[in-house]
C-alpha cells in the first residue's frame, strides 16, 4: 500500500526495475547531449542551442534526482519534485535574462550549424520520450520526468525551425524568439510540476491526520 489511501486514484510511483532502467537510458543520453549541444551553441553561436543544451542538463539532474528518491515517502518525493520546479523557474529566468542580452548584442547565429545540431538532439529526445511514454501519469516526482522529455521534444521542433528562420531572413531574430518560447516553456513546466508537488505534499499531512486523535484516546475517562 502506498500513501495514497486518500485518494482512489492511486500513481505510479517509479517502483519497477524497468522504470530504474529507463531512467538509466535517458540520464546517459541527455548527459552525452548537455555536452555536444554545449559545444554546438559556442561554436554557431545560438541563444536557442545554448538554452537547450542548459535544457539538457537540467533534465540530467532531475532524472538522477527522481532515480534517489524512488521507494521514499511521499514527502521526500514531493520535496524533490518541487526543487525540480524551482530549478526550472531559474532556469526560463536565466533564458530571458541571456534572450535580452542577445536582443542588445544581435549577431546571426550559424543556422547550418543549429540545424545539424537541433536534429541530433530531436532524436535523442525523441528516444527519450519513447522510452518514458508508459510513465507519463505518475505522481509529482514521475511526471516532471515525462514533462521535461517532452518539453526538450519540443524544443528541439522549434530549434531546427529557427535554423530554417535563420536561414531565410539572414538575422538571429528567429533564434532570439525560439529561446524566448522555450524559457516560457519551461516556466509553464515549472508551475505544473510545483502544483502537483504541492497537492502530493498536503496528501501526506491528511493521510496523517487520523492519528492525532488515537493518541488522546488513551487519556481520559
């Protein structure tokens, strides 16, 4: 029984082999690829290659946090769900703070580049999301999982589509939206993981609440 005795929908919790292994697979392919679009972004010198590859390496860090935490209570998953959806904030914070600097600073980003770059990271994303499909309505810590899968997807849709943009109007303005969308992106992520989290943790104080007048009982008459 897990500590969702109050609710008659009960989530996965992340408590299978097969669910450790798939973690396993998507923390070695977005570490390779936090590295290669890191390198990427220099090189072409792509706000929305840089935003991405910090996309990647933010999911590195939260798998391997939902990989701790599997088999906790439900506040310790609650709780690294909801640093999860702080460092997502942080993260859309830093993505518009760096979008308005290159907004100041505009040169034009090498779209040839971006693209090759973006399409690689598609497919290690979509490979990430295939994998974590069947884990897609878990609880908090579970969930944010699937969300950052599928927001780096999505992302990267977007990345390549800003090379054609970049390549077609000769400016770097497609690349300064697309790092603006997905700094939105992320934020809109942040508030959904923090408001599941959230709910999961008061679910904790309420499956508590029948004990506290058992120890009572034994006072009295």
């Amino acid at each position: 029984m897990s500590g969702h005795c109050c609710s008659s929908n009960v989530r996965f919790e992340g408590l299978s082999p097969a669910y450790r292994r798939a973690l396993l697979a998507v923390i070695a392919i977005n570490g390779a690829m936090f590295v290669t679009e890191l390198a990427g972004s220099a090189a072409a010198g792509s706000q929305a290659l840089q935003a991405d590859s910090l996309d990647f390496l933010g999911d590195t860090m939260t798998y391997a946090i939902s990989l701790a935490v599997i088999g906790k209570s439900i506040r310790v998953r609650s709780l690294a769900a909801i640093a999860k959806g702080i460092s997502l904030s942080l993260m859309a914070a830093f993505v518009f703070g760096a979008t308005l600097w290159r907004v100041l600073y505009l040169g034009v980003p090498s779209a040839s580049i971006m693209g090759g770059i973006g399409t690689l990271a598609l497919a290690a994303n979509l490979a990430s999301v295939l994998i974590l499909l069947k884990y897609r309505d878990g609880d908090a810590n579970v969930r944010s999982v699937w969300l950052c899968s599928r927001n780096d997807a999505i992302g990267n849709l977007v990345v390549v589509a800003a090379a054609g943009g970049v390549f077609a109007t000769r400016t770097g303005w497609p690349d300064v939206m697309v790092a603006g969308l997905m700094a939105g992106l992320f934020l809109w992520s942040s508030v959904s993981i923090l408001r599941q989290a959230i709910e999961e943790w008061k679910s904790a104080d309420v499956a508590l609440e029948p004990a506290l007048p058992e120890q009572g009982a034994g006072h009295g008459r």
